[in-house]
C-alpha cells in the first residue's frame, strides 16, 4: 500500500520500552484512560515486549479480566514473565505469536492494543484479518503510532504512519474507525471495530 515496513524492535532494547522518560514523552497514561476498560474484560497486549503496557492493563481488567500478552520474539516474553512473577500478577497469558498469526482465540477478545506495532508487521493483511476473526462481538482494536504528518516528533520516518495511510490500510481490512483520541503529544490513537458490510 505505498509504505515501507520496519523492522521489529529488537529484545535487546527492551528497557527502552520501560524508560522513565515515557509518560512525559508519550502521556501513556492518557492511552490507558481513553481505552476505557472496565473489570473482567478479555484484552490483548499485541506486541507486548517486555510488558510495559501488559501490567497496567492487567490491573485495569481486575482479577476476573485476562490479558492475552502476544510478541513474536520469545526474549521478550521470557521479560515479561519475569517482570509478571515479581510482581505476582496472575491474569496475563503469554502467546509467542507468529509473524503472520496472533494466536489469539476467536470471537473473545474485547480489545486489541497495538502502540508503535502495526508498522512492523511484515504480513499486515494476514494480522488485520486474524485480529478481526478475534475480536468479540463489540470488540475493537486500538492503533497509536507515531504521527509521519509531524516533523517535530522525533522518531525514525519508518516508525511514523499517517492518518491516510492507516485507513488505507484498515478499511479495506474489514474495519470501520469508530473513534479518535487527539491528545497525545507525538501520536495518533484512533478505535476500529468490524464492519460487518
């Protein structure tokens, strides 16, 4: 569709993904707060790295919630499961994923969180429709990437996309955007649920 893919972030930089600088750079906590999630909601961390995202999202869905937590390098869920037992946390489900399958169960998952993902993924289209096949009935997925329309954001071109072209991508996929969040400082958010049409 027009766009170079990346290459995936390598385990070895890890702790990039856990650096203090974070909030204040990216306002991730305002991401948790738009996903609106609520107790016992089935949830999936989709490229989860060493977990940054996975642990709050684990105590947001409460003990009767899960987080299904898929990476495809199996370093970085080796991180995750060490960070998951120091911090006794017992409703995340590692799944090493594939690069053209998620692995994630059909018809469950009420919320896919993709943050500086999908522009990595080498089989965009066979990720887009495993992910749909997982979602439930209301489910959506979530998108944050780094926005190409700014030059001030200061992140490799190959790591940003643009508005167009995620909905180049995505609406031809089976998905329709449902909403947007505009108030992150370097990113886009934007809410895609099926179109069943």
């Amino acid at each position: 569709q027009g766009r170079r893919i990346a290459k995936t972030m390598h385990y070895s930089g890890a702790e990039w993904l856990i650096r203090n600088e974070r909030e204040r750079e990216e306002r991730c906590s305002l991401v948790l707060k738009h996903l609106s999630i609520n107790d016992g909601m089935t949830l999936c961390d989709m490229g989860c790295g060493n977990g940054f995202y996975t642990i709050k999202m684990a105590h947001l869905a409460g003990p009767q919630g899960r987080v299904l937590a898929v990476d495809v390098q199996p370093e970085m869920l080796d991180l995750l499961r060490n960070r998951l037992q120091t911090q006794n946390i017992n409703n995340v489900t590692p799944i090493l994923g594939s690069l053209h399958n998620p692995r994630l169960p059909d018809n469950e998952v009420d919320l896919i969180l993709l943050v500086d993902v999908y522009h990595e993924f080498s089989h965009p289209e066979l990720m887009l429709q495993a992910m749909r096949k997982s979602l439930s009935p209301s489910g959506q997925i979530v998108l944050v990437e780094f926005r190409e329309e700014d030059p001030e954001v200061p992140i490799k071109p190959l790591h940003k996309m643009s508005k167009q072209q995620i909905l180049k991508e995505l609406i031809p996929n089976g998905y329709q955007l449902v909403k947007e969040y505009h108030g992150l400082p370097w990113q886009h958010m934007m809410f895609f649920g099926r179109d069943e049409k």
